[in-house]
C-alpha cells in the first residue's frame, strides 16, 4: 500500500494502541511511525518531518502535555491530537492550552478517528479550538 496522505508520529506507552493506530491508519494511506515515550517522541519529531502527532497522555518518562509543550517550543509544524484515556474538561482545556488542535477519548469511533485525523492532515480550521 502506498502512504500518500501524509505521515503520522503515534506516540503511546501501550505497544497495542501503537500497532492498531499504524494497521488502521496505514490502511487509510497513512504511514505511521511509532515511539513509546517522550524521548522518543521528541527525538523523532526533531528529526523527522510529521503531518501529524498523536499523542497519549500518561508515559514512564513524563506526560503526554509536557511533550506537547516541548513541541510547540520545537516549532513543530504538525498539528497535535492526544488520543487518550483520559477526558475531563480540565485535562481537555490543558492539553488545547498547551498546544493541541484536538482531543479524542478513547475509547473512540473509527470513523471519529479517522474524520479528526483527516481533518488535522489537511490542517482544516478547528472550529473547538479552545484560545487563551
């Protein structure tokens, strides 16, 4: 299959997520590069051009808002979405200050996922972006 709609960097602690996000995506023309905590998340988004980021919110290293911070101050280019379990409106609204273009709660739809991923690819205007 040819990955002609963009690449994603998957970051998740749980090997699982990574590889369902990379055959589901992958499977919609995506290639997606995964990492396993925010070392390598940073790491990779440094030396890697990304469409998109796809963030978790919990790793053994740190949190998936600090990464987000650090990308921002990176200048990374690619929009971030945190795919994750954990949803509150505090969490949510702290991870759009931080720098996100977008929340999904696991457990999500495929077609919500696909339909945020898609959006955020083509960098379409967030009509939830929260501003400070």
């Amino acid at each position: 299959m040819e990955h002609d709609k963009g690449r994603i960097l998957c970051v998740d602690d749980d090997k699982d997520t990574r590889d369902m996000m990379t055959a589901l995506l992958g499977l919609e023309g995506y290639e997606v590069v995964q990492a396993q905590n925010v070392a390598q998340g940073l790491r990779l988004s440094n030396t890697n051009h990304f469409d998109l980021i796809l963030l978790d919110w919990f790793f053994e290293d740190g949190t998936g808002i600090e990464l987000c911070k650090m990308l921002g101050g990176a200048n990374s280019s690619a929009p971030i979405l945190f795919y994750s379990g954990v949803g509150n409106r505090d969490e949510i609204e702290s991870a759009m200050r931080a720098g996100a273009q977008g929340f999904l709660i696991k457990p999500v739809g495929l077609d919500d996922l696909l339909h945020s991923v898609a959006r955020l690819v083509c960098h379409e205007p967030n009509p939830y972006r929260a501003t400070s």
